[in-house]
C-alpha cells in the first residue's frame, strides 16, 4: 500500500473519531442522534485503521508463520536428540 493512501486512511480514521466523540457528548448532554448514528463514525474508525495498517498485518502473519516453522523445527530437533539418548540408555542398559 501507498504511503498516501496509508496517510489519508489513517486521516479519514481520526476524523471518524473525533466526529465520534463529538457525537457521544452531544448524546450525553442534549437533543440526541440515535444510537446507530453514534456508533457508525467508531464502526469507520476501526475499518480505516484496519486498512491502513493491513500491511503491517501481513507482516506480522509471516513472521507468525516463520516462528511456527522454526518452532516445528526445533521441536523434531529435540525428538530426535530424545530418542538418541534413549537409545544410548538402552545399550548402556543391555550391556551390564
């Protein structure tokens, strides 16, 4: 994603957001919108910042799935030095 298609998502997100605060204390404190009209700017708040950050996202999923690889890794790594020792064990076992 570009960096200004990043940078007016995340400007169109804060605005949801300040439109949203200004919503929630004009509910508060006088003649009310309804509550799908306050609610709706944090709904396109969340949704902007989402994705803006998708790229971020999709980062973090591939180094999720890198450490899970390693982590496979290491632990058939570890399976295998088990069973060696067991298997010197039973020798040692066998032999006396």
């Amino acid at each position: 994603m570009s960096k200004l298609k990043k940078q007016i998502l995340n400007i169109i997100s804060w605005i949801a957001l300040a439109i949203g605060i200004i919503m929630v204390l004009w509910r508060i404190f006088g003649n009310s919108p309804t509550d799908l009209a306050v609610i709706a700017p944090f709904i396109v708040f969340a949704i902007m910042k989402i994705g803006a950050n998708s790229g971020a996202i999709k980062d973090v999923g591939h180094q999720v799935k890198i450490l899970s690889m390693n982590t496979k890794f290491a632990f058939d790594k570890v399976r295998r030095d088990i069973h060696r020792i067991e298997t010197k064990i039973d020798k040692l076992g066998r032999k006396k």
